[in-house]
C-alpha cells in the first residue's frame, strides 16, 4: 500500500507492506461479516485484505446475477508473517515469533539489493466494453426516469472494460499505473492467481480510537497541460452546481451512516466540496468525521456503512436495487474496499477505483468505472467522464 507521499490530514503511514500468509479467511457473503469479525477478534493481529461490493447482500435483502469474469471469492483477509511499516525516514518492521530468525538475513539482502531495472512494458491487449456506447445512453436514460419518478434521487451507475485469454505482468503494470496516477491510497495486492493493481483516490472508512473518518469522492474534471487552462478547469469543478450536488446528496448519505454508530452529537462535515488535483484528473472530496463509543466493534462499524454511498446512491437500497437491474457486470472487487485491521482495533480501508483488476488463470482483466447519475445528468457527459477515470488504466493495458 502506497500512499505516494501525498499530503493527507488523517494519514498514518507513507507505505505498508505486508508479506507472506501464515493464516486467512476467504468466504462468500452468506456469513462474510461474522466471520470477519470473529477471525479479526481472534488474530488480534495486523490482517489485510478486501470486501467486495457484494457483501452488500450480507446487509440487505439484494442478489448479484450480473456476469463474473474473475471468479473472487467475496472476502478475503490474511495475516502476515512479516510487515513492514514506512514513515518518513523510519521503516518498523515487525515478525511473527516463527519467522523472527529470518530477520537479520532480510535486513542485508534489503541493504544490499539493487533496484530492479523494469522492462518496456507493452501490453497489447484490446479491451473491449462490457456495455456499447449506445446501450450506455439508453441504460442512463432508463435511470433517469427511475429519479423522475421519484423511486431514487442519485445513483452510481458502472460498465466494465475487459479482455480475454490474455496476459500481463501484474507488478509492471502496477507500477506504471501508479507512476502515471500517483494516488493516495494506491495497492498491489497478490492473492495466488489473482491480482488487485489500485490507483484509488478515495478513502472509504478509517478508524483511530474512537474517531471514524470517512471521505467521499463525487466530482471529477480533466486536467490540462496549459497551466492557465487547467486552474480554469479546476475552479469550474468547484463551482459546477451539478458536481456539487452530488456531492453533497452523498455527503448526507455517509453522515445518515455514521450516525447509526455514533456519539449523539459527533457527526461533523470538516470539509465540503473541497477539490484536490491528482496527476490525472481533479476531483471533489469531502471529510465526514464521527465518535463512538470503545465498546463497538471494528467490524461492525464496517457492516453499519457497507457498501459506501459514493458507489451506491441514495437513498441507498432502492439505487443498489436498480443498479443491479441495469449494470451487467457483477461488481466484485471494484466499488468494495482493500485494507487493514491493526492489533489495537483500529483500520483503514480505500474505495476500490482506478483499478485493474486480474485473475491469472483465467487470463481475464477487468477494469470498471462509473459516474453518479442525477435528475441534472446528461448521458453523453456521464459516458465522458467515464472515459475520463479509464483513460490511466487503458493507457497502460494498451500502451
């Protein structure tokens, strides 16, 4: 995990790295948050992983019968024999009692290893869209009169990119994602034969003590090369009634969830609409914060907020009804969360956008992305700014 030294206000870590399984947990919805919850209180370790979109089912009467081309398993987390924890100049690094001989023989093989020099990395891999550009206007149309009608008033709607019988190099165009996106809450994540290469810029959910901290995105504009042209572009974002609206509907939607676990009278928008530029695009964030009693769970709080309201909409069930309806692939990975749990009860979790997503064996890759659709929407501007978030993720896929 990489947080590309980019200058957060609640960040604990510059990079973390955790290696090598000496126990886990992988599971479908049916029992995912239990049986989280028990290994996490058993472990009382570090342990890393992800949940999908779909453990959404888990939280409420849903289902998932869209198309799966990567076969994850629904939860995953492990615990790691060894981590290493980056800040600043001091790297911690901490070893199960099993493996703490190997730790001096790390330490000169780290001091004496020399960069590995990466190849010119070209994929040539065609992706295809799950959805045809026409079938995309007549589906936001379709969304469209469901917020006429009053049944939701914002939705996340998603179309996946994909290729078949192919193969990458899931390190290198990692690291090529990563150098040309530079977010704050990057990941590369091997599990066996499946991958998770995340250039995400959005913070779901963390945890210290008894403050939770969540930061939704909603409010994406393009970058330009032209300095003048590119500040135009970024105040436009900031005052774009649209955008902003969006934003704030969710914002609602992430405090109406924190205040399920929360002290009466804690839940505080400290930043509304800000806009923070990253190397690709501009984007709107907010910061929504609360506190809660020690006595709650870690995972608990997860379930009382899963899925988050920036990949759903609101009011929330009914948009997670109509995207199911809508979409045509089965979200999984993307729009769920990769984090931690640390031994003293506390997290941190990103939203899995950005990201290319890969299962070895099948020889699928897969990356998705979405807007939020409002009564102010225009289909052929969502479908833009959709291509806008693919733009990193296919220029390294297809070089």
């Amino acid at each position: 995990m990489d947080s590309n030294q980019v200058h957060q206000t609640y960040s604990s870590f510059d990079a973390v790295l955790a290696v090598d399984a000496v126990t886990c947990i992988k599971t479908d919805y049916s029992e995912a948050f239990s049986r989280l919850k028990e290994y996490q209180s058993i472990t009382k370790d570090w342990i890393f992983g992800y949940l999908t979109y779909d453990l959404k089912n888990a939280v409420e009467d849903l289902k998932s019968e869209n198309i799966d081309g990567l076969q994850f398993p629904e939860l995953y987390f492990f615990q790691p024999k060894k981590l290493f924890l980056f800040k600043g100049d001091i790297v911690e690094m901490h070893y199960l009692n099993m493996v703490s001989d190997e730790c001096e023989e790390d330490l000169k093989a780290i001091c004496h290893c020399e960069e590995e020099r990466r190849g010119n990395l070209l994929n040539d891999i065609k992706i295809k869209p799950r959805i045809q550009q026409e079938n995309y206007l007549e589906k936001v149309n379709t969304m469209l009169e469901h917020i006429h009608r009053g049944d939701i008033y914002e939705a996340n709607f998603c179309q996946e990119f994909y290729a078949e019988n192919t193969r990458i190099n899931p390190l290198e165009t990692y690291q090529k994602l990563n150098d040309i996106s530079k977010p704050p809450f990057a990941s590369f994540i091997k599990l066996g034969d499946k991958y998770i290469l995340s250039a995400s810029p959005e913070r779901y959910l963390k945890k210290t003590g008894n403050k939770i901290v969540s930061q939704p995105i909603k409010g994406t504009a393009k970058r330009s090369q032209n300095e003048t042209e590119d500040n135009l572009l970024k105040e436009q974002l900031s005052i774009d009634e649209k955008e902003r609206s969006e934003n704030i509907m969710i914002v609602d939607l992430v405090r109406n969830d924190l205040s399920k676990t929360a002290n009466k009278g804690t839940v505080k928008v400290e930043e509304l609409c800000k806009v923070y530029t990253f190397p690709q695009v501009h984007q709107m964030i907010s910061t929504v914060t609360s506190e809660i009693e020690a006595s709650i769970h870690p995972v608990d709080l997860i379930e009382s907020t899963f899925p988050m309201g920036s990949m759903t909409g609101a009011p929330k069930i009914s948009a997670m009804k109509i995207i199911e309806e809508l979409e045509e692939t089965k979200r999984g990975v993307y729009s769920g969360a990769v984090g931690y749990f640390t031994p003293n009860n506390d997290f941190d979790f990103n939203v899995v956008i950005r990201s290319i997503l890969y299962n070895e064996i099948k020889r699928y890759v897969s990356f998705s992305v979405g807007s939020a659709i409002t009564a102010k929407s225009n289909p052929l501007k969502e479908y833009e700014e959709c291509l806008i978030k693919a733009k990193a993720m296919r220029e390294v896929l297809e070089s």
